[in-house]
C-alpha cells in the first residue's frame, strides 16, 4: 500500500512538473504574440494561436488573462525573443532546438552544455536545417470527423498531409500539415467549416529519419530530455526515426 501511494506521489509530482513547464512556455508565446499584435485576439491571430495552444496544455482561463495583460503592459514582464540552436545528439542524430529567450547568452550557455553532457556537439545556423522542412501544423480533435471527407475539403485550403497523432495526455489527434505559407489558408478553411483547432504552430519535419537501437535511442532521448527540462527551450525537432 505504501509503494503505491509513494508512486502515485511520484507519478502526480512529475505531472505537475511538466504542467508547469508547459505553462511557462505558454505564457512566453502569448507574451511574444502580445508584444507582436497587441492584446486584442480577434484583430492579432499570433495571440489567437498563442491562447489555443495555451488551452491546449491546460493552462487556467486566469492565467492566461494574466499573461496577456501583463504583456499588456500592466505589468512587470521580460521581452521574450524566438531563437533557434541546432547540432548533433549521439549518434550523429540532427536536432532543432526552438527556443524562447529573454537571455541569449543564458539560453546558448545551458543549451551548449546539455549537447556536451549528453556526447553531442552544438552547431552554427544552418549546420542542419537544411535537413528539415518547416511546415504550419494543426492538431484536431479526430471525434466527429471523417478523415476522407477532411482530406477533400481542406485540400484546396493548402492541405498537404493528414496524419495520425496522439498528444501530451496519450489522447489521439488528427495532425494536418501545409506549407508555412499556406498557413493562413487553411487555418481559414477549418474556421469557414467550423472545424475546431486544438493546437497548431509551425515544425521542422525531418526530410529523411534515422533508426537506432534501443540503447542508442535512449542516449538520444536522454539529450532531448535534458534540453526539455530547460524553461527557455520550447521545443525539440529531431530526426530520430
């Protein structure tokens, strides 16, 4: 009785950990989107995508109100700045790293020494973007959906790949993605047929992945881990297959 409670504690400890984590960084990308557009959602769609996906992790109404506001200018708040650090994890394994940051030389520092940590090397801008493609993403809620139907009513919105998902909770998604500049299109699409939106942003998608062991594999994933745990670091694109 007593180990399971202690994993329970344990299990709900680490929970609200990553619910924690995953608000900060919701809270940069509703600052940033604030600072870009200003605080009306309905007239600054960066804020709208920014609150979605706020919504998406969780994050209680009032804090997100309370970010907005503070962003706002009412109230103290640092200046959040989109920068991205790429390299090689074990393996020869290529990363992205998207970060938001209101301290460069801070951000640089704890990303370079989680790549030597982990038997990695950080690289110079463009050492392994070019092995990626930048897509716009949205993730859908797949109930009531019908994934044929979808297909052919988007597809003249930009649509250029509809796949299956699963998010954050395990629960299952439909992911649509398009090319960065059709993203305005078929966010208009889905918002002409009323389709909600759960989350969507823009991702570097591996042109080609790569397939390890499992031992290798854990020593990548002990890379992204340690890269994730930093608040700055929004998120990791890799081409681990």
């Amino acid at each position: 009785m007593g180990r399971t409670f202690e994993n329970r504690k344990l299990a709900m400890l680490k929970r609200g950990d990553r619910d924690a984590k995953a608000f900060t960084r919701a809270g940069r990308q509703i600052s940033m989107a604030v600072k870009a557009g200003g605080p009306d959602a309905d007239n600054n769609p960066g804020l709208r995508r920014a609150i979605q996906n706020a919504r998406a992790v969780n994050m209680p109404k009032d804090r997100i109100q309370g970010a907005i506001e503070k962003a706002a200018g009412l109230g103290d708040v640092d200046e959040y700045k989109t920068v991205f650090y790429e390299g090689y994890g074990p393996h020869g394994i290529a990363m992205m790293v998207e970060t938001a940051t209101d301290n460069p030389t801070r951000t640089v520092a704890n990303v370079r020494f989680a790549f030597k940590k982990e038997d990695g090397n950080l690289g110079s801008t463009g050492s392994v973007a070019f092995m990626f493609d930048q897509f716009g993403v949205f993730r859908l809620d797949p109930e009531g959906l019908d994934r044929d139907e979808l297909e052919l009513l988007l597809i003249d919105h930009g649509l250029e790949q509809l796949d299956d998902g699963i998010n954050d909770d395990g629960d299952p998604v439909l992911v649509l993605r398009c090319a960065r500049e059709d993203f305005g299109n078929l966010q208009a699409g889905l918002d002409a047929n009323k389709i909600a939106v759960a989350s969507s942003g823009f991702e570097w998608v591996p042109k080609t992945t790569t397939e390890l062991s499992d031992d290798e594999t854990d020593a990548v994933l002990k890379l992204i881990d340690r890269l994730e745990q930093d608040d700055d670091v929004q998120v990791v694109f890799h081409n681990l297959g």
